[in-house]
C-alpha cells in the first residue's frame, strides 16, 4: 500500500495489482526550513553578489515589496524583510506592501500581525488593480511596441525589494525571477497576453519572448536585487536567497532542480498528482500546473487522476469549457475574448486530449461532470481505479515536480 499526501491533512491509499510498482516521485529532497524569517534576515545581511542591504538603503527611502502570488509563508517572510529594513534605519512610514488581489481575498500576505504594533500601524498595504488607470504608470514600450504600465508605487518607489517563489524553468505563467514585479503588477492588457492558451506551444518560442520582456521591464526599472524562495512541500520553504538578480537565479536554479527534478523510466498508463497544502496552493493555476506535470509522463489514451482540495469556482475561461461543442471550439473563443484564466483550461483541454481525467476535488460533481472529467467522490474510488492498471507513476506536490521520462531528460 502506498500513501499520498494532498490538501493539508488528507491522504489517499492506493493498492496495486500483483507485480505492479509504481514509480514515486514529487517529494522534494531536502528539508524544510523550520525558520524561514530568520533564513531571510541571514540572506539580507550577506547577499550573493551585493552589498548588505543595510548598505543600500537611507532613512527616508520609499521601499515597497512586491509578493508574487500565492508565495509560500508570504506574511512571515515579508515581516521578516520589512524587520531588517527597520533595523537599517529605513522610516516604516516609507514601506509599502504589494499585494495582487487574489491573494488579498484570501488572507494571504499580510505581516502587520507578525510586526511590533508602532511598525504595523505605519506600513502601508497596497492592493494591486490591473483595471484601475489611475493606480498604474507607463513606463515606456517594448521592442515589440507593447506599452509597459505597472502600478504607479512600483515607479515611485526609491528600492523595489521583489519578494518572489522560483518555479520550473518551463512552468505555464511563470517567466523568471522578476515575475514578482511584471507581468504580476502590469496592467490587464498585459496579464492577458501572459496567459493566453497559445503559451502552451511546444517549442516554447513564444514563452521565451516573453520572459525576455520580462527582463527588460526589470532592466528599464533598475531592478537588480531580488528575493527569491524555493518551495518545499505544500506551504514550506526549503530555501530563501537574495542578492544580485543573476546570481540569484544561477544559484536558485541548481537548488530548485535539485529538489525536484525526477527522471522516471517511461510513462504510465495512470498518473497520480496530488496537490499539497492550504487554500494557498488549491487553485486552478495549481490545479493546471498539475495537469502538465502528469500529461508529461502519461501514456496516450491513459488516465490522470488529480487528487486536491480545490473548491473555488471556476474563472470565466474554465466556464466556457462547459458545454462546449467542441474543446477546440471553446479555446478559440477563450482567445477571442482573452480571458485571464486561459492556461488553467488550455491545460485541462490538453490533459482530457490525452486520455481520461479523474478528479478528487472539493468541486460539484455536476461541474467536474461538465467538464469532461470523470467525478471521484473518495480516496477509495482511486485505489480501485489504481488496482486496474499494469504501471503507474505518483507524483506528490505535482504543481511544483519537473518530472520527465528518462530518455529525454
């Protein structure tokens, strides 16, 4: 019998048929930092590649963090920065806290509470609107001609400190280390053609370009120092760097695929992804991500079964696939009317593609049923459908896995 974690506190048992062994893969190696706030005053005092931070910054500088989304331990790492600030001499009255909506809904972010009450009550808590015109500046264009609009705190600030969580180099939605500050920040526009369903190509071309937009928006700013954590399982850190942005990224690169690169011999007629952690990390973007870690090693016309607490609603991209006459049909309309939520059902289009999708989710089962995929209203459903198949592959914390068959790693 094998165990596999999801959600914060459940688990499913699968059985396997005589002589079956599946293939396990997902947890990361390494353990978890039992300390996360003081791995960050550590990283600040001696940054890769650049002066302390107590050497970069005055009294009164205007600071302001910007917390990419659904960043694991957010208000305790934020709180952390904002103490080693403070303790630099830096006013709080002149740290502002970046947000995105999304994570604000959630309670996600806020380290007003984990701050002495005469510096919690002098930050200021921002709320990122990428329709609201009068909160955002242009910056300049693009070499492709795009207009560059970020929210108007990040163009004021003196130090833009981005505050960010390092994905697989390949991951749908993420474009390097400065995602934290653009696309997150931008305007609408912007967000829309980071996300539209076309990203999802192969070659990857147009994936590329665009996380070469991404540095340069950095460059144009004067970004050149971030924050960057390496996720452990569910809402755990492994790893906190900070310093000079490339530095940065050579040396969280090799820490990330260390931890969670995983080589499996060949794909499986059944691919198990559990997503791990709190309402944080149970989204259609984590839930997307999945897709894809498992769609990479399945066997065409096999079974992926997913296996998370996922119980928001569906955005509007996700809707059109409800009733649709075709998947193919509702994508192009999903392009047409560039909707934000476009990867998660571009995924779920090229997983049902694949072969069959099994859901253990928090979800209406009429929704799941609309969509295509197959309803699992319990851990042991999955342990039945698991003693069907002759190869099978795990994969925990499956939003977060780069997982490849071996010939071609």
């Amino acid at each position: 019998m094998t165990v596999l974690r999801y959600g914060t506190d459940s688990t499913v048992c699968l059985e396997f048929a005589e002589g079956v062994l599946p293939v396990e893969c997902g947890t990361p190696r390494g353990r978890p930092l039992d300390n996360p706030a003081a791995a960050v005053a550590d990283v600040l005092n001696d940054p890769l590649d650049y002066p302390p931070l107590a050497r970069g910054t005055t009294p009164a500088d205007h600071v302001v963090l910007t917390l990419d989304r659904s960043l694991p331990r957010a208000a305790e790492v934020a709180a952390a920065v904002i103490r080693a600030l403070v303790e630099t001499g830096v006013h709080p009255d002149g740290i502002s806290v970046l947000r995105t909506r999304s994570d604000v809904d959630a309670g996600r972010g806020d380290p007003s509470r984990l701050l002495p009450q005469q510096v919690a009550e002098r930050l200021t808590l921002l709320v990122h609107d990428p329709t609201d015109r009068r909160r955002l500046a242009y910056l300049a264009a693009t070499k492709t001609g795009d207009p560059i609009l970020l929210n108007r705190a990040i163009q004021e600030a003196d130090l833009v400190l981005p505050i960010g969580c390092l994905h697989g180099e390949a991951t749908a939605g993420y474009y390097g280390v400065h995602t934290a500050v653009f696309p997150t920040f931008s305007d609408r526009r912007t967000a829309e053609r980071f996300c539209r369903p076309g990203l999802l190509e192969a070659d990857g071309s147009s994936r590329r370009r665009l996380a070469s937009e991404v540095e340069e928006v950095a460059w144009l700013l004067g970004i050149n120092f971030t924050i960057q954590l390496i996720p452990a399982a569910g809402d755990g850190v492994l790893h906190v760097l900070a310093g000079q942005s490339e530095a940065v990224r050579r040396r969280s690169r090799r820490l990330f695929e260390a931890a969670w690169s995983w080589p499996v011999p060949r794909p499986a007629s059944l691919v198990v992804a559990a997503v791990e952690g709190d309402s944080s990390q149970q989204t259609w973007q984590d839930f997307g991500r999945a897709l894809d870690a498992a769609v990479a090693v399945v066997e065409d016309g096999g079974s992926i079964a997913v296996c998370c607490d996922l119980a928001e609603p569906p955005g509007a991209a996700v809707q059109r696939m409800v009733g649709a006459r075709s998947r193919r049909a509702a994508l192009r309309q999903i392009h047409k009317e560039h909707l934000l939520d476009a990867l998660p059902a571009a995924q779920l289009a090229r997983a049902l593609d694949r072969g069959r999708v099994y859901l253990l989710s928090r979800l209406d089962p009429s929704l799941v049923d609309a969509l295509d995929m197959i309803y699992v209203a319990a851990p042991d459903e999955l342990a039945r459908l698991a003693r069907q198949h002759q190869s099978c592959i795990l994969l925990a914390n499956a939003p977060h896995v780069q997982v490849s068959v071996a010939q071609e790693a």
